[in-house]
C-alpha cells in the first residue's frame, strides 16, 4: 500500500503555534508530513532559511523522520510534490481571507496538474479557534517592537 505523504509548504518566517497545531492534527491524516520552507527570492524574509530550518527541526527533534521530514524548495509547489512523491497538498485556513487565498491556488495548482496529468489533492485544515489569531507577519511585527512574541511560537523560537 502507497504511503500517504503530505506536503505542508510555506515560509514559516518563523514558525507559529498555528502552523505546529495544523502539522500534529493532520498526523492523524497522513502517514508523512513534509514541512516544505519555500524560497522566495523575491520575498524579504525576517528569518535566514537556516534559522527557520533549524527551528522547525527542534520543534520536531522527537518525531520520527519517516513521520516528518524537513525541506526547502523552490519554484511550483506541484513540482516539488511530485519530486517528493506526495499526492497531498495540505494547507491550513484561518479565516475567510486565508480561504479566498487557497482557492485560488487551489485552482491553479488544479490546472497545473491537468497539464502535467498527474493528481494532487488539496486538504484544508481549519486552524483551533485559539490558534486562528496566529501569523508569521503578526509575530514578525511583535518582534520588531519589542513585544513578547514568545506566546504566538513553539519553545525552540527563541530570538
């Protein structure tokens, strides 16, 4: 039987409570997880990829790496999960902007796809309501004015 592997990609500049409740809860999901860092060279990140790789690996140290594995691509997201052999795409929504923003992938990655006759499916995940307040861009902003950030993030991100 074909393992079931998931791709949960982003930039994770850095890493939030919401990301890390999104990853265990689909656990459940799927036999793998691949935490993918992606690199956007247009993007000015707070974060180093090294720093935010080397956080999301202490977040997970205690997880087997056949459970969840760690990387760092660029360009389509469909290309990286074909690489990887995945057949899943997850994706974690907070609020009605989060969900506009999905679909809209969502539609193109399915275009992508037909091209490419290959099937990767899309599985949303709601964040926990207590974690749906939660962004990197919030937590950024946090950090830039001095503010304790250290609530919003797992243990291992510490500046």
């Amino acid at each position: 039987m074909e393992k079931k592997i998931a791709v949960f990609p982003g930039s994770f500049d850095p890493i939030t409570l919401g990301h890390y409740d999104v990853i265990i809860r689909s656990l459940n999901l799927f036999d793998k997880i691949i935490i993918a860092i992606g690199k956007n060279n247009e993007k000015k990140n707070m974060f180093s990829f090294r720093k935010r790789k080397e956080w999301i690996e202490k977040t997970f140290f205690s997880f087997s790496k056949d459970r969840i594995e760690i990387d760092i691509f660029q360009g389509l997201i469909t290309s990286f999960c074909i690489k990887k052999k995945a057949h899943f795409l997850l994706r974690g929504i907070r609020n009605q902007l989060d969900f506009e923003f999905e679909k809209n992938m969502f539609y193109a990655n399915k275009e992508l796809e037909n091209s490419n006759s290959i099937s990767i499916e899309t599985v949303f995940i709601f964040s926990s309501y207590n974690k749906s307040h939660i962004s990197s861009c919030v937590v950024r902003d946090i950090i830039k004015n001095r503010g304790d950030y250290t609530v919003f993030v797992p243990h291992s991100v510490r500046i």
